[in-house]
C-alpha cells in the first residue's frame, strides 16, 4: 500500500529538506553531523597552542602544516627573565639603581616601538594562520562525513519523500568499512522477500554470502562487499515475497551502465572534476531570467553530428564542436533531450530506465561534465529534457521492480500509459518522490545545468489523460486532475527554486490547465516558463495555407496575444514538429522553392517580434529539406552545396544576433508594457504590425509582416514617436535569399495620425517577408509642442 501523503508531514507543515540537515546529530552515533560553534571551538584551543609556542628564534608549526617563523621573543618571555634576573642576583640598592638608569638610558623608544610593531605582525601573522587554518578545518570535516553512511535521519527522510539527496545513500557506493575497501549496495524493494547482488565479482550468479539486509521496515536493503570494485557491472537479483525470482534488475540510481543492448549497471566512482564556469554561474545567480534573452537551441546529440562511420560522437568530441557554432549562431542555450539511460534510441530519451545515469551512448558521467562546461566557458545555458512522469516497461528496468507495482501507480488503469505504452510514476508514493526530486536536484547539483524541460506535464496533471469515458476513477472531489501529481510539481519546484533561485523550470503543458507559471504561494504548480503549443499549432496551420485564403484564417496568426499574459510563455517549434510526416520546417510553407525559403524567413521574424522565450529545434536555421532522423546527422552537407542554404544560415545568425542586442525583443516577454498592435486587423492583405518595447522609449522596434507574395508602396503605418527611424532588419534582403526590396534611407515620422497612433510613416512593404524599423531619434520637444496644442 501506499502511503498517505498527510502522514509525511513533519513539524506540521514546514518540509525537511536537504537544507535542514545541518545542525542536527543522529542519536545512534552512527553519523555526528556538527554544529558550526564546534568548528569555532577547534580554533580557540589551537589558538591557544599557538600562542604558548611561540619562543625566540624558533619555528612554530600549526596542525595545518603552515609555518610561522619568530625572529623575536615574545613579550610574555622577555617578563619572565626579567623576573628571573631580579631573584638571582644580590645587588646593593646602590648598584640596583645604577643598573636601572642604565636599564632605562637602553630602553629608548623608538626600540620599544619597533617591538610593538613586531608584536602586531606577528599577530596579524597567527590570526592569518587561524582563518587559513579554520578553512582547512572545515574542508576536512566536510570531507570526512560519508555521505553514503545509513542513517536514521536520511532513511527517515527517504520514506518521507523528503530527502531530496537519496543518491547519496542509495545505488552502489565506493567506500571503506573496518580500513578495508569495498563497495556499498543499497535498493528499495518493500515487498520484496530477499534481495541479492549479482555482477562481475560473483559471475552473476545467486549466492547466499551476495545477499543484502534489510534495513528498513519500508524495504530499504543493504550490502557491502569487499570482493566489488570500481568497474564492476552488477544488477539486482529480488525475490518477490511470493518466493519467485524475477528478472535481474538494473539499479534505479546507478551513475553508471552499459551501452545498449546490454542493460548492466556498473560502479563507478566519479572523478575529481575542475570545473571552469563560476564567471557563468556567478552571472546567473544575479539575473531575472524572465527580464533576459532566451533563444534555445534544441539538441539531439546522436545525430546533430556523427562520427565518419555513421556512429555516436562521445561527449568531449561534440564539446569541440558544438559551443563554438551554438555561440556564432547567436543562441543563448541549448536543450539537451533526454540524456537519461534508455534502452531503445528511437524512444529519443523519454522512455527511460536509468535516471541517475547519463547515457552511455555519448561516454560517461565526466564526459558529460566536460560538454557543459565547454558550454558554459562559451557563455552558453544548458537546460536539459527531463521525464518525471513516466518510463519503459523493460523486464530490468523499474517495471515491477520488486515483483509489484513499485516506482508506478498500484492501480493498473493508473500505471498505464496508453499513449506511449509506458508505465505512470507513481507521485503520490513519498519514495518515488525521494527519488525524482533528488534526481533533479543531482542534475543542477552535479552537472551545473540551468535548468529542466518537464516534459509530458499533461499527461501528469490530468486522470483522464489519453483515457475514454469509464477508463478512469475521478478525485474526490468529482473532478479530472491528479491530486498527487499536482502536489508533487507543486514541492519540485519549490525544492529546485530554494536551491537554485535563478534556475528554469519550462513546463511543456498543452492544455489551459490555470497557473502553470504563478508560484506556488498563489497557488500556482511554481514553473517559471510554460510552452506555448496553442501559438505553434496555430502558426503552424496558418504559414501552410495559400495566401490568397490566409485572409479567412487571419485568427490564427494573431490569436495568441488574447491570452498570452495568462502565463509566462515560450514559443516552441521542437523536434515534435519535424517528424512521423509532419514536414521539415522549411516543407511546412506554402509555395514554391522561392516562397517556402521567403515564408521561412518571414516567419520566423514574426517568432521572434512575438512576445515569448524562443525555441528552436536543429536543423532549422539552415532549412534542413528532410524530416529529422535521430539514426543520421543533420543535412550539413546542403550548407555547402546549396547557396539558399547558406544564405538561410546567415539570415538566422544576424536575426538571432538581432534579438541579443535590443532589449525590446526580450526585456518585457511577459509585461502589457513591451507589446501593443499598430495593426491586427488587416486580413485582407493578411499584412500584421506591432511594437516591441523595453523600459528605454528609444530601443522600440516596430514590425511589419507580410504574409503574402505582393510588393506594397508608400504603404503608411501608423508609429508612436515623432522622429527618425531605421530600416535594421529586412527578411527579403537578397543576402538571405530575397528579393531585395529593401529600404536604405532615414525614414521621417509625420504629424498624420494613423492606425491609432499619434504620427505615421510611408514605407515599402516587401513581398513574403518581414520588415523591422528601429527608432532612431525622437523629436521630444516636438512632441511636447504638439500635445500642448
């Protein structure tokens, strides 16, 4: 049975974490977690050491090692023969007094002075040493504490669906016991009736001596074993408590496994790992995210590029690469999808069994390390594709991991996912919870990503979600959402925004389910960004219709601003839009080769004037002709054997290198103040103009989007300043591919109101293609002049 999510509730409502570990000590002695006074304490006795050893011309060594060398005596010494003077000699009170005026004629002050100020260096000396050696102190103690060490506390915490650092103690574990070295096991299986390890040190086989303990009432089970070693593969061997042996079992959090098709998982003992990012993660920790450039490069990296034989590039190879192009390209991050261990490719990721373990596809957990932080040093975020709501059904994955429903839903009609033939998560369950919010955690903690992509999170608010009518149970209050799983969101994102104030949290949620975005104060699920697939769809629809009927279909372009202060949005075309027969993105537009290429580009000015984060999947900004293969690379070759390929490349970099360098493209994504329509309503000639501003009048851009093939003269729109402005960007520059109706000239603002707004320009409207014009200079005087009349 699972546990009531109420009962886990300790000290009321306040949630342990992580964070309120400190300061706490366990009663059993196994594990003494200190206070920090105790350090404080340490420093005070050999504070005292230090000075007791100081003597004349003598070298004092601290614990530390460190060295202070003493050239003079101390104070405390030159008292204490003085003192010794006066008791062995016998002088007449005549002779006594000679000796102290001669005494006192030696002691001139500047001596005295040199001597103090020697004291006070060697002073400032020892209290140097005292905070080197406080460091040092620390450091040891934080490295002496064994964070794989069973505890009551950290169980307690796991069977709480609060430990939000279970990698620590559960998975396989390089560590000592009794001065000898071996390896720690450590799974949860509640219903199991025996569990053993089986791998390379026991030939896979069942042995009695390989068999773990159980050391929870809740089904945690323990070994260790000095026989397993780094390197090891190894799987669980559980007997179900109806006495039958199952599958072996792939560990749920090793770091480590095989490469398809073997399933092994191994130990692995990472490495120490220099990482050269702080000027990246000290910049991050100060940013509003939602008030900076977010234009994502989506990734998969099995087939952005590809070794000579067709094969996988490892992580370091593609960190050579990728950093570099995604930088010139103008990106601001990438999106990794889904680099979980997963036994079939085609799955891309999102069928996991290993969550812990970055796929060995690619190489391994350091591999990994050195990719982000190569994209790091590039000033590029990494966000990663991360899949809580579900997972495969292969016999040595979590499926059934003891023999009964464990990581998913006890209920069959719950743990089914029929849409993807996988099996639900189980988030009501407070040990499935242990395990996924410490494995997003693991991911920000020990790779510096920036931040998650939830996928899926439909499937994981809704119970009737893929389910006809008597497939599913309603809530006790009558209605369709998954009480549990909303929780759950709810706690992972105030896990992750309490570690990682800065971080992103990118729900892909297709529905209007309320709140996606707010914080979880309000009552909000506390993501920070959600996808706006009502816009894709939309748009989508729209470029793939004949232009001479987009008139009738004009909603469809302009339809998302009705709702898109409900949310904070970001505007995908991702991987799922240019597979399984829907078109490559440049095979989406209506036309010929010339419109498809001129469509392209001028919808693609419309995604970034649109107010929303941007994404963008590979392949894209150089038109690639194919559907996307994820067993094959990209179409790199069309970039040099094809000049409107190249030319389409070109007009991405400037576009996005555009969208970098003004801030009304992105300072007020999700503010009423950075967007207002000039023109919506022109569907006749399917033409559309807004503005995009910042907090700075003179950084507004204004847009002007032609959906149709037609050349407009001395077209007049209506602009919000009196003054100059500049042509900055033109979709149909023949640079790109266009025509090249461009307009080279200052344009002059009129005293003629128009479109609803206070002055007007006449301007040439190129054909398919987007115009941008940026203020150049406002005439402020004159406005005030005019407004005053």
């Amino acid at each position: 049975m699972q546990n009531d999510p109420k009962s886990s509730k300790i000290k009321d409502k306040d949630e342990i974490g992580p964070r309120d570990m400190n300061g706490l000590t366990e009663e059993d002695g196994k594990v003494s977690i200190e206070d920090n006074s105790s350090v404080g304490k340490k420093i005070s006795r050999t504070e005292g050491r230090v000075k007791k050893k100081i003597s004349s011309n003598e070298t004092t060594e601290l614990e530390d090692g460190d060295k202070v060398n003493k050239s003079k005596p101390s104070k405390t010494n030159e008292l204490a023969t003085r003192s010794k003077t006066k008791k062995t000699t016998n002088k007449s009170s005549k002779e006594k007094s000679a000796v102290a005026s001669t005494k006192a004629s030696t002691r001139k002050k500047p001596a005295s002075k040199k001597l103090m100020e020697e004291f006070q260096a060697e002073g400032e000396k020892i209290e140097k040493s005292k905070t080197e050696h406080s460091k040092i102190n620390v450091k040891k103690r934080t490295e002496s504490i064994d964070k794989s060490e069973i505890t009551n506390l950290n169980t307690y915490l796991f069977h709480q669906g609060k430990n939000y650092e279970s990698y620590n103690i559960l998975g396989s574990h390089i560590k000592t016991e009794k001065r000898k070295k071996g390896v720690q096991f450590v799974t949860w299986a509640p219903n199991a009736k025996d569990v053993y390890v089986v791998g390379d040190f026991n030939n896979f086989e069942v042995k009695e001596e390989y068999k773990l303990e159980r050391i929870t009432e809740n089904g945690l089970w323990r070994g260790f074993f000095y026989t397993a070693k780094a390197g090891n593969r190894y799987k669980y061997c559980i007997v179900g408590s109806d006495g039958e042996m199952g599958e072996y079992k792939a560990d749920p959090y090793a770091i480590q496994s095989e490469l398809r098709p073997d399933n092994a998982s191994i130990v692995y003992k990472p490495k120490a790992f220099k990482w050269n990012d702080k000027k990246w993660i000290d910049q991050r920790n100060k940013i509003n995210v939602l008030e900076q450039p977010l234009n994502i490069y989506e990734v998969h990296l099995g087939s952005w590029k590809t070794n000579k034989d067709g094969g996988f590039l490892k992580y370091e190879e593609i960190a050579e690469d990728l950093p570099k192009y995604v930088k010139d390209m103008g990106y601001t991050h990438v999106e990794l999808m889904p680099l979980i261990e997963h036994p079939l490719d085609a799955s891309w990721g999102y069928q996991g069994t290993g969550y812990y373990s970055p796929t060995s596809r690619y190489g391994d957990y350091e591999g990994l390390k050195i990719l982000i932080n190569k994209l790091h040093e590039a000033n590029i975020g990494v966000i990663m594709d991360w899949v809580p709501g579900h997972f495969c059904k292969d016999a040595h994955g979590l499926y059934r991991f003891d023999g009964t429903p464990t990581y998913e839903y006890q209920e069959e009609w719950r743990a089914e996912n029929k849409g993807w033939g996988t099996c639900n998560f189980d988030l009501g369950r407070d040990e499935v919870k242990s395990y996924l919010i410490s494995n997003a955690l693991y991911w920000y903690r020990e790779f510096h990503i920036d931040g998650l992509r939830v996928d899926a999170v439909s499937s994981i608010l809704y119970l009737d979600y893929s389910r006809s009518h008597g497939e599913w149970v309603p809530n006790k209050y009558g209605g369709n959402g998954n009480l549990e799983a909303i929780d759950f969101l709810k706690e992972l994102n105030k896990a992750v925004f309490a570690e990682y104030p800065t971080a992103l949290m990118i729900a892909e949620e297709s529905t209007s389910w309320p709140n996606v975005t707010k914080p979880t104060i309000y009552d909000g699920l506390g993501f920070n960004l959600k996808w706006n697939m009502g816009w894709m769809n939309d748009t989508l629809e729209y470029v793939e219709i004949d232009p001479k009927y987009r008139k009738h279909n004009h909603k469809n372009i302009t339809f998302a601003m009705m709702y898109n202060y409900a949310e904070n949005y970001l505007l995908p075309l991702s991987h799922d839009e240019v597979v399984h027969g829907k078109k490559s993105l440049v095979n989406k537009m209506w036309g010929d080769e010339w419109n498809k290429f001129a469509g392209l580009r001028a919808f693609m000015c419309y995604m970034m004037g649109h107010p929303g984060k941007k994404l963008s999947f590979m392949g894209c900004e150089f038109a690639q002709r194919i559907e996307w293969r994820e067993y094959e690379e990209l179409e790199w070759n069309l970039i040099d054997d094809v000049e409107i390929h190249k030319k389409t490349q070109l007009f991405f970099k400037d576009l996005n290198n555009l969208y970098l360098s003004n801030k009304a493209f992105w300072e007020l994504d999700h503010d009423y103040r950075g967007f207002n329509w000039i023109e919506a309503d022109n569907n006749e000639q399917s033409i559309l103009i807004f503005a995009r501003r910042s907090r700075n009048d003179k950084d507004t851009l204004i847009f002007i989007i032609n959906f149709t093939s037609i050349v407009y003269y001395d077209y007049q729109i209506g602009v919000p300043f009196l003054g100059s402005y500049e042509e900055v960007f033109n979709s149909d520059d023949s640079k790109y591919g266009g025509s090249g109706q461009v307009m080279g000239e200052m344009l002059v603002s009129e005293k003629t109101a128009f479109h609803n707004q206070p002055y007007s320009l006449k301007i040439k409207v190129p054909p398919m293609a987007t115009l941008i014009l940026k203020v150049n200079e406002i005439n402020v005087d004159q406005e005030i002049k005019e407004k005053d009349k």
